[in-house]
C-alpha cells in the first residue's frame, strides 16, 4: 500500500545519501535552492545531484535536466524535467 511505497523511497533516500558524496555533507553548505512559489516546485541542487520535488497536485515543468537517479512516480526529462503531482526526482544533472 502507500505505506510501504513511503517507507522504500525514503529507504532508497537513506541509501542514496550513502553513496553520494555530495548528499553526504551537512545539508546547508554548498546547497542551491530555485524555486516556483506559482507553479509549486521546488529545487535543491547539491554538486552534481539536484533534487526536485512538485507539491502541487497537477504536473509541473522544472527547469532543470538530467539522469534519473531516484523518482517517486515517473518524471518525463528533456531539456527540462516534468514531475507529476506530489512527486520527486533526484537527477545527476553534472
């Protein structure tokens, strides 16, 4: 169920920040963040990972592009990543 879907994303999470140096360091040094209070995304970015999430319902257009590392529902990428509702995408954009 949901529960569970919760519980392996937020172990592949714990398991990403393992092998990821640049996820490994206290998070507030090194970190950029853009965002779309309208549009209701959100990016991290973090040497060569970003991190982004969509908190609105409907699908959002991020202006970002890179290699699927991790994803909560499917992200569609091309020059920029679309993110279905309520979902994210870890993506190695270096």
């Amino acid at each position: 169920g949901p529960h569970a879907r919760l519980w392996n994303a937020y172990r592949d999470l714990i398991a990403l920040r393992h092998r990821e140096p640049d996820l490994a360091d206290p998070w507030l040094e090194d970190l950029r963040i853009d965002y779309d209070e309208q549009h209701r995304w959100i990016v991290m970015y973090r040497g060569a990972l970003a991190i982004a999430c969509n908190l609105g319902e409907a699908p959002a257009t991020v202006p970002v592009a890179g290699s699927v590392v991790l994803a909560w529902d499917e992200p569609t990428i091309g020059e920029a990543t679309v993110l279905p509702g309520h979902s994210f995408a870890v993506l190695r954009t270096g």
